[in-house]
C-alpha cells in the first residue's frame, strides 16, 4: 500500500517541475537546464497481466541539450528486488520514448541512501550487459535549511529538504524555518507545501511538530491540515471545559498546541525540562509569548534560555 511520506518524495517533483533542475549544485551534476517539463503518464505495464508503474515520470526539455526523461522512484528501505525493477524501467522508456532516462531516488534514511546509489549490473562480472545507477536524494547530500530567508528563496526545494531529513536532530530548526517562510506567500502557494511536509513526515515527532507549527504559525491558511488540526484543539478545549463559545475554544486549543510544541521541541532537543518550566509553558495563554518561545526553543541551549527575552 502506498504510504504518504512516498507519495511526497516523488509527488513534490510534479508540483514543481523544475525542482530536479535546481538540484545541480546540490548533487554536483550538470544537470540541464530545462525549458519545459512534461508529467508523463506514469504506467509502465505491459500487454500481460503484469503492472508496473514508476513514482513519477517527467520529460524535461532544454533547447540547448534536449530532452531527457526523469523517472523518479521514492525509497523508504532496502528491497533487493528494486535495482532489476529500476532497470526494467529505464530500459523500457528508453524503448518507448527513445530518449536518455534519468533515474532518480528519494531517500529518508542514510542506510537505504548509501544501498541505492550502488551500482548494480545485469550480467556476469566480467560482463556487465546493463548496470543501473540511480542518482540519490536523501538526508546525506540535502542541505540542511535552518534559515527562513533561505527556505523562502525556494519552498519546494526546503520542503524536499524536510521530508528527507524527517529523522534529523535538527528537524525541528528546519519545520520552523518552513512554517516561518510560509507566512509570507499567498494561500494557494503554501497549501501544497503544508500537505507535502506533512505527508512526507513519517517520523513521529516530526510530524506532530509540525502539525503543531501549521497551527500556530499558518492559523490564518485554511489547508486541510491546518482545518483538521484546529478542529482537535477546539475538541481539546471542549473536552476540559475550558471553551466558552467558538472563538474562547479556539483560542485554547491553540495555545494547547503551542504549549506542547514548546516542550516537545525542548524535550527532542535532549534538554532537561524542569516541574518549573513546565507550568510557566502550559500555564501561558498569550499566542505572541508562546510564538517567541516556540522560536527559541529551537537553538536554546538550555530550556530556561527560552525565556531570556522576559
């Protein structure tokens, strides 16, 4: 069954189509420059009752180089049945379309990063009939975007940055600078890239950090993350008799949220979170207050430094 972390690996390179154009410098490659990028139907099955089907197909055009094919492949573990599939495939592009096929994994894990990018060949030692080498994407070779500014410049690329970094220490630095980059962009642009971050975030609790983060820093988007998490804290609210009428419930429920992404973020950090830091977190109701301590509690080096400011 197709989980949502795949489908976001592979999924964020059809909303962008240029986003693999953009990766040369990252992956050290002169990958073209594409002038056009086409989504391929992604249907690999043959005539017998065999299916076989890529992630995601694109052909990219350059005026200068060409075109070429893009198949891309999401990875969640090591299968050693994957390398005579990805061969299968190139081969019967290559066939089908008569282009150069580019093959290129998605990683979240080192482990499965380093077994993907070997290569491995068809044939005897001594004969390598057919090798495949897939470029990889994974948590070794993506930047790690800690800088709001510089998530900004590229939404898809620091999405495509989270997502392979769901395992990180420093997965929290890299929500924050997402969901702060977000503020800025209109609605239509920032829904896709909750959802993708969302789904591509497998690794509790990575994805409940930024459940949380949408909530409190994009409570004004109407995404379908953001709706279904503001239902729960308005539950939450409901449920200890703290909301009085819709916006009171609201309002708690989303300080609830702020309140626990504070000491989640404190507590993945390794930090020692003292009965006293505690209570004056969960016992704070203001949102700007929480917002600033949410912020600090990323690089704090301790959890009472979040409340220097005070």
């Amino acid at each position: 069954m197709v989980n949502p972390p795949h489908e976001a690996m592979h999924h964020i390179f059809r909303h962008d189509l240029h986003l693999f154009s953009r990766l040369k410098d990252v992956l050290g490659l002169p990958l073209p420059d594409a002038v056009e990028a086409v989504v391929l139907p992604n249907d690999l099955t043959e005539t017998r009752p065999v299916e076989r089907r890529v992630d995601t197909l694109l052909r990219l055009d350059s005026a200068r180089d060409g075109s070429l094919l893009l198949a891309i492949e999401a990875q969640g573990r090591k299968d050693p049945s994957k390398p005579a599939s990805w061969a299968y495939y190139v081969s019967y592009l290559w066939t089908k379309y008569g282009l150069p096929t580019v093959l290129l994994v998605v990683c979240q894990d080192r482990a499965t990063a380093e077994w993907a990018g070997l290569p491995v060949s068809s044939g005897p030692a001594y004969m390598p009939t057919l090798s495949v080498r897939p470029i990889v994407v994974g948590p070794h070779n993506m930047p790690v975007i800690t800088d709001p500014a510089k998530a900004a410049e590229d939404l898809a690329l620091a999405t495509l940055s989270a997502v392979t970094h769901a395992g990180d220490p420093d997965i929290g630095a890299i929500l924050k600078a997402l969901s702060t980059a977000l503020r800025d962009v209109p609605e239509n642009v920032a829904d896709p890239i909750i959802e993708f971050t969302a789904q591509g975030l497998s690794k509790r609790p990575a994805q409940d950090l930024w459940r949380t983060l949408v909530a409190v820093d994009l409570s004004f988007y109407k995404s379908y993350l953001a709706e279904e998490i503001r239902d729960e804290g308005r539950a939450e609210g409901k449920a200890q008799g703290k909301a009085e009428g819709k916006a009171e419930g609201k309002a708690e429920g989303r300080a609830q949220a702020s309140a626990d992404a504070i000491l989640l973020v404190l507590e993945q950090r390794g930090l020692d979170v003292s009965d006293d830091v505690r209570a004056r977190v969960t016992g704070c109701d203001d949102p700007e207050t929480l917002r600033g301590w949410l912020a600090r509690a990323v690089t704090a080096a301790s959890a009472e430094e979040i409340f220097a400011a005070e």
